[in-house]
C-alpha cells in the first residue's frame, strides 16, 4: 500500500471515529431525532456541493427510487440508532460496537442471503460476540437495562449495515452498476426523507430546551460536512485506489480513534475493557474479513 493510501485510511478512520464524539455532543443538547436528521440532511448537502464541483454526471440509470431505499436503511436508521445511543453510551463504547459490522453482514448473509460460511467465520462471530459481552459487562459504564438499551442500538445499526451491503449488490451492482458517488447522494437524500418526520415529530413532543451554542452546531457541521459528505468521497476514491477489501480494514481502525477522541476531548473515562473488548473484536473481524476458500455448511 502507497503511504498517500495509508494516509487516507488513516484520515478515514479517524474521522469516522470523531463521528461518535460528535454525536454524543449533539444527542443530548438536540435531542437524538434532530441530530440524525441534520447529520443526513447537512451530509446531503455537502455531497451535492463536492459533486456539483467535481462535474459528476447524473445519471442513475434507473436506479433512484432503489438508492432512496438503501438510504433508509444504510444511513437514516443506524443514524437514528447512533444518536440515540449517543445519550447513554461514551463514544468509544459505539465506536467500539460499530466494528461488529462485517460480522453481523456474517450473520444476515447465513440468515437471508443463503451465504456460503466458514469455520473462520464462524468463529469470528463468537469472539465478537463474546468481545461485545466484555465490553458491556466490565466497562466504565454500569451494567444496566440503559446500557443494553443502547448496546442494542449500536448493534441494530450495524445489522442495518449488513443487510445493505447485500442489497447494494443486487439493486446497484448489478444490470451494469452506479456511480458510487450517485449512490451515496442519493442514499442520503432517502435518508434525510427518512427522518424527516421523526424529526418533525420530536420537535411537536419534545421540542429542545436549548438549541446549544456555537460548540453544539460546529460539532453538528463537522458531523454532516466532514463525517459524512467528505468522508464519503475519501472512502469511494480508497475503493478506486486499493479496493474494498483493504479499504475495509477501516472497521479495525476506527474503534481506537473513537475512544481516543472521547477520552481527550470529552474526558470520557478509560477502562481496560476498552482494550479488551477491542482487541477481542479485531480478532472477529480479521477472521471475517481475511480471504477464505468458502464451504458451505449445514
């Protein structure tokens, strides 16, 4: 791998890492439904920008109405899931628990998707999921029905993740494939569709009490603009550069950022079991991730 590769993995992951400190600065000011609709709806308009600049073609072939859908499920729910983990949760703790991904695409590929598995898969989801359980049980967070609430949260995002990297494949990649690029703005647009009303109804029940100083909306900026608008761009041209297998090996980046920032920005507080638990799941996902002779098993 070049060194302006690995910068950009480097610059990708710890982005994505500073997306959990910024949601749980935002979440509990704005309330979880305004930040994750503000985090899609700011990211759209970020990507239209860099796309307008970047003279992209529009053209979706067909395709719009399955990106909009995709954007549901690939952004708009697991945002939701996020923020509202981001009131409970430190962020290293959702930083940590958002790298189950490829092992819950494991999963939903055995489940729904009649995917071959292996035995290094299948051992990769044990650990995870027994790295999920140290995290939970031994971290700096009480061992409560809040905690789990908010692990759940994490984990139904990432499973929205799996499914949409198999429907991806068979509503995009297929009949000649879409402009990444197309695919990501597209997709936000149906997320920010998405949340809209979530959105709308919070601020009927529940409206905030603050709606936060200059701290609370620069966050919010660097969420929509930089974690998720610029952060897709970076990612799609890493795809083009080294390809998604090792553009993937992100997903083991992004937990170490993630408690990094928390823990100097927000003085969140360490725990071995952020090591333990990261470490645990690093094991799961090179047993996911690393290349296999697949042999399906019954």
């Amino acid at each position: 791998m070049r060194l302006a590769d690995l910068t950009r993995l480097l610059l990708l992951a710890a982005i994505w890492g500073a997306s959990f400190l910024f949601m749980r600065i935002v979440a509990p000011v704005l309330g979880s439904m305004p930040t994750a609709f503000f985090r899609a709806s700011l990211g759209m308009l970020g990507l239209l920008v860099i796309l307008l600049l970047m003279r992209v073609r529009w053209d979706f072939n067909g395709k719009l109405k399955h990106c909009l859908v995709l954007g549901v499920i690939n952004a708009g729910l697991p945002s939701a899931m996020y923020c509202m983990a981001a009131l409970v949760l430190p962020a290293g703790y959702s930083a940590i628990l958002n790298a189950t991904t490829p092992m819950m695409s494991v999963l939903i590929g055995m489940l729904f998707f009649a995917e071959a598995l292996t035995l290094s898969k299948i051992a990769g989801v044990a650990i995870g999921l027994f790295g999920v359980a140290v995290l939970t049980h031994t971290g700096p967070v009480a061992f409560d029905l809040t905690l789990l609430l908010g692990a759940a949260a994490c984990l139904v995002a990432t499973a929205c993740y799996g499914f949409a990297g198999f429907l991806t494949r068979r509503w995009i990649g297929m009949q000649g494939g879409l402009d990444n690029r197309l695919t990501a703005f597209a997709s936000l647009c149906g997320a920010s569709l998405f949340l809209l009303p979530f959105f709308g109804g919070s601020l009927a029940i529940q409206p905030p009490a603050s709606w936060g100083g200059l701290n609370v909306w620069l966050s919010l900026a660097g969420l929509g603009f930089v974690c998720t608008a610029f952060a897709y761009v970076l990612y799609f041209r890493l795809l083009s550069d080294i390809g998604p297998i090792k553009a993937s090996t992100t997903t083991f980046l992004i937990p170490p950022f993630g408690v990094l920032w928390g823990a100097l920005l927000l003085d969140e507080p360490w725990s071995w079991a952020y090591l333990y638990g990261g470490v645990l799941i690093a094991i799961a996902l090179w047993l996911v991730v690393r290349p296999t002779v697949a042999t399906k098993l019954s």
